[in-house]
C-alpha cells in the first residue's frame, strides 16, 4: 500500500510545483516594461518630466515615504476634461509646496506646513486623467545628483538619468514613459 501512495505523493509534488512555477509574479494589470518619469532639481525647484505628453491629465500625485508611518501626499487637480501634462514644477526645496501661479493645476491638498520633503527617502508619482502608470524616485539622489548632470537630463529611476534623445530610444524598449501605453 505504501508503493502505491509515493507515486500519488510524487505526482501531487511535481503538480503543485508546476502550477507554482507558471504563476507570474507581476501584478496582474503590472505593465510588461518598468515605468517611470523624470525629475531633477534646478534652482532649488523639484521638477518633472513625463518623458512624454500625458493629455487630458485631472489630477498628479506626490506620495514621499509611501507605505510607512513617514508617508504624506500633495495632491493637485485640473478640471475636465483634464489638460496635458509633460513638464512641470512640483515643489521647492526650502519652502515647500510650489506656489499656484493661476494655471489649470492648483494644489488640492499641500503637504503638512513642517514637512520637509528632501529628508524623504522616496518619491511616488501618479496621474489621474488618461491610463497612465505610477513612477517612483529615490529623493537623495534626484538632490544628490541632479547638478551633475545636463539641464535636460532627469532621473527616470532604475534607469538612471536621460535626456530627450535618451527617452525617446529607450521607450518602449527598456521602460514606459507613464503615459505611454503597454506595447504587450
């Protein structure tokens, strides 16, 4: 009877480490290419680069420190049917939140007045408006760096710092702009 349980015990084994190994373990709806925008720091002005127009965008999200108890948000919106977006000024280093300066973005909800977001050590960045894509940047080095490198140069994240000509080779190829769609 014993002979007859091992090979039964063999083949659920080898059953379950098959349907293991086909699992994926990318989110379902992740984008088949890593994601990402630009940002840099010039003048003491953090600023992003899409990489590429993002249209009808509603609303833009910085998230510093997401997932632990330092996390805090500045939210901006646009009203419908949503403007676009590719280049942008987001914060200051020494006094916060970028001032409105009457455009279609106004901040909706600005970090808390004593935040200092250059002692983060993450950024997360989301659009709301088109199907787009979050990106996330490491706060060190965009201020570490970011004087090193060319104006039109901006750290996409694992990807390192780009510039236009850089970006438009490697879309598609080795990441996604946000807004760029999934070539899957």
């Amino acid at each position: 009877m014993a002979a007859i349980r091992w090979p039964r015990v063999a083949c659920a084994a080898v059953f379950v480490a098959a349907v293991t190994g086909a699992c994926d373990s990318q989110a379902q709806f992740a984008p088949s290419l890593p994601p990402a925008a630009g940002f840099r720091v010039d003048d003491g002005v953090l600023k992003l680069w899409t990489g590429t127009p993002c249209e009808g965008v509603t609303g833009l999200t910085l998230i510093f420190d997401s997932g632990t108890s330092n996390s805090t948000d500045q939210v901006w919106t646009a009203p419908r049917p949503g403007v676009p977006v590719e280049r942008m000024d987001l914060l200051r280093t020494d006094k916060g939140s970028f001032p409105d300066i009457g455009g279609p973005f106004q901040v909706q909800k600005p970090l808390p007045a004593d935040y200092d977001w250059t002692k983060a050590g993450s950024l997360s960045f989301s659009v709301d408006g088109p199907e787009a894509y979050g990106a996330r940047a490491d706060v060190a080095r965009v201020l570490r760096e970011s004087a090193q490198h060319p104006s039109g140069s901006y750290l996409f994240g694992e990807r390192g710092w780009l510039d236009a000509s850089d970006v438009q080779r490697e879309n598609r190829k080795s990441f996604l702009t946000v807004c760029t769609p999934d070539p899957k």
